[in-house]
C-alpha cells in the first residue's frame, strides 16, 4: 500500500515567509540562524579570552551607532556612532587611539593563541554563538574581531551577511555572503546555498530575474558538488515557486525528501501543497 502523507494547512504562508525560515542550521526565537559548517575550536576554547576593543553601548544595550548606515569609506565616523556595531567596523578610517587599542588586541591575542588564523575561528564561533541568542550587537562585533585577525575568514562574512539578513536587509547580505565565498579557497557548499536563499530574497523585494539568476547557478552548482545536500533542494523548490514552475518545484522538493526527509522543510510542502497537489501523491493536504 502507498504511503500517503498528509499536511495541516493552517494558513498560506507568503513566499518570503519561508525562503527566510530555511536558512542553514537551528531556529532560534522563530528565526533562522546560520551557524558556520565548521566548529574548528580545537585548544583556542581554553585559551584566555584577550580584551577586545572597547565600545560603547546605551542603557538599553543597543548600539549607539543603531541608526546609521554604512554608506561612506575611507572617512572617520561621524561623532557618537561606535564603528565595533557596524559590519566591519562601517569600513571607515579609524582613529589613532582606536588603532592602539586594536594593536594591543591583536597583541595579547599573539599570546594566547597557536597562530591569529584559531584566533579568528574563536572569535567567529563567539559571533555564532552572541547571534544564537539574538544579540546582534555584540555578534557584530565578534564578527569585525575575527576580521581583524584574519580578513580572509570567510565566517566573519558569512556572519555579517546573516545578521543584515536577520535585519532585512537581504542585498547588504548578499554583499557580505557573496565576500565570504570570493575569498573561499574551497567551495562552501552551506554558504552557497544560504548566498542563494538571500538571492531569492532580493529577486522577490526588487522583481529583479538577475538576482534569481544567480541563486540558481548558486544552487546548481551546490548539487553538482555535494548531490544529497537537502536544503539545496529546499531552495530550488522556493526558486521554482517563485516562477511558478510547480511540477519543477514538485520535483526538486521529492529529490530533498528522498535524499533526507528529516531536513525538508514543512513551510514549503504547505507553501508547494496550497498551489498545486503532489503529482506522485504522497503528501496531501487534509480532506
């Protein structure tokens, strides 16, 4: 006899709702939250914690510099914005006292760390670990620390990238992602397919094909590199549906399943069931 599967459909979920909701790794607060595919630690999480550079926040723990923008280079800040909340340091010059500050970080880092290379993964699991609990602030800051110790660390991109997506910003995210894998000496399969999720994002809010474009080579080439990869399949469908290409979308959706059915994801079989029924028949919705 053939498996049926049915689907509680309580309300149709927007396409946007759930392209967010399938970001790589755990759901915090209702939100997704990369996490880097590596937890390369090894001996630097029992290493003394140096003293990161000092910042600033207001009484309420939000950042002072919140409501700025990051739209000038190669300026100092202006003043009473703190640069350590804003994605790499709001790429602006920094002062002379706050490049003394950063020499001693990196100095008592030198001591307390094998090389700065473990010291950036540190302080980049510290930034996973600040925006787990939805501190973006200080996850921000860890981020820029991890950076600042090694500028070819592709979690400090990958990170800032998750936080202006948290923050909605998806084309500044796909900016930083987009960073992270350019200077990825291998292919990060997680990090590609997350680059595309946001792709689909931006192609959604700009009606921009180009952007779609490009999260389908993304996850074309996730696939080809890594075949069972279920949440590449997860975004093709999401990609499909946006084109309405529901037999395609159907397709890529029974592909992630078979390859793991534990990580598909139940807002796009909702989301995929409310548009057109399964052509195989093993998920409905409820009679």
């Amino acid at each position: 006899m053939r498996r049926v599967l049915y689907v509680c459909i309580i309300a149709q979920i927007p396409v946007l709702c759930f392209s967010q909701a399938v970001l790589k790794s755990s759901v915090v607060s209702n939100k997704a939250v990369l996490v880097p595919s590596s937890n390369a630690l090894s001996s630097a999480s029992q290493a003394t914690v140096p003293s990161a550079p000092k910042s600033k926040q207001s009484n309420t723990g939000t950042s002072t510099s919140e409501s700025y923008d990051v739209v000038v280079v190669n300026k100092l800040a202006p003043a009473g914005v703190d640069i350590n909340y804003l994605p790499l340091f709001g790429e602006y010059l920094k002062t002379e006292n706050q490049q003394l500050e950063d020499q001693m970080f990196i100095s008592d880092c030198d001591k307390n760390f094998k090389n700065r290379i473990e010291a950036s993964d540190f302080f980049a699991k510290m930034g996973w670990e600040y925006l787990a609990e939805g501190n973006k602030n200080l996850a921000i800051h860890r981020f820029n620390l991890a950076w600042l110790l090694d500028n070819e660390n592709p979690d400090a991109f990958w990170g800032l990238g998750v936080v202006e997506y948290q923050s909605g910003s998806a084309q500044k995210a796909a900016k930083w992602m987009k960073r992270g894998i350019e200077i990825n000496d291998q292919p990060n399969v997680s990090l590609m397919v997350d680059l595309a999720t946001v792709y689909i994002s931006c192609s959604v809010e700009k009606s921009s094909p180009e952007d779609l474009i490009k999260a389908y080579e993304l996850l074309y080439k996730a696939v080809a590199i890594q075949p069972e990869y279920t949440n590449a399949y997860m975004q093709l469908t999401v990609a499909n549906i946006v084109e309405n290409k529901l037999d395609e979308a159907w397709e890529n959706f029974h592909k992630g399943y078979n390859h793991a059915p534990e990580e598909v994801s139940l807002d796009i079989l909702t989301e995929l069931l409310s548009r057109k029924a399964d052509p195989k028949g093993i998920f409905r919705k409820p009679e």
